[in-house]
C-alpha cells in the first residue's frame, strides 16, 4: 500500500441504530449513527408489512374512474 494516502482506520467503532442497539465495528469514521439495523430491520424481524395495495396501472384506473363519476 502507499503511505499517506489512506485515511485512519479504527478497530474499536461504536455503532448506534435509532433503535437502540449498539455495535463495535471498525471503520474509518469515529462513531456511526444509523437508521436501521439488523435487530429492526423487517427482513430480519419477520415483520413485513406491504402496504402497496396497487400498481400505477391499478391507481390510474381508479383516478379516472373517480372524474367520469
């Protein structure tokens, strides 16, 4: 590797979920603030809720149904 040109990497990172959880990681930035982890994620959790209840065709056709009434 060349010298100089790396940026410091540090072993013993604190990562915190806006749920909670913390994480020891190493990375290359001091602390880690994020929005979701692996403990609230809903592929993880098995908690999925699809809220879709339409594709772009399905949306249109009741928007124009709505203007023709």
């Amino acid at each position: 590797m060349k010298k100089n040109i790396h940026p410091d990497y540090f072993s013993d990172v604190t990562a915190r979920c806006s749920c909670g959880s913390v994480y020891k990681i190493g990375s290359t930035k001091e602390a880690l603030e994020v929005e979701i982890c692996a403990k609230c994620h809903p592929f993880y959790t098995g908690k999925e809720k699809n809220i879709d209840k339409g594709g772009q065709v399905q949306k249109f056709r009741e928007r124009l149904a709505k203007k023709r009434k």
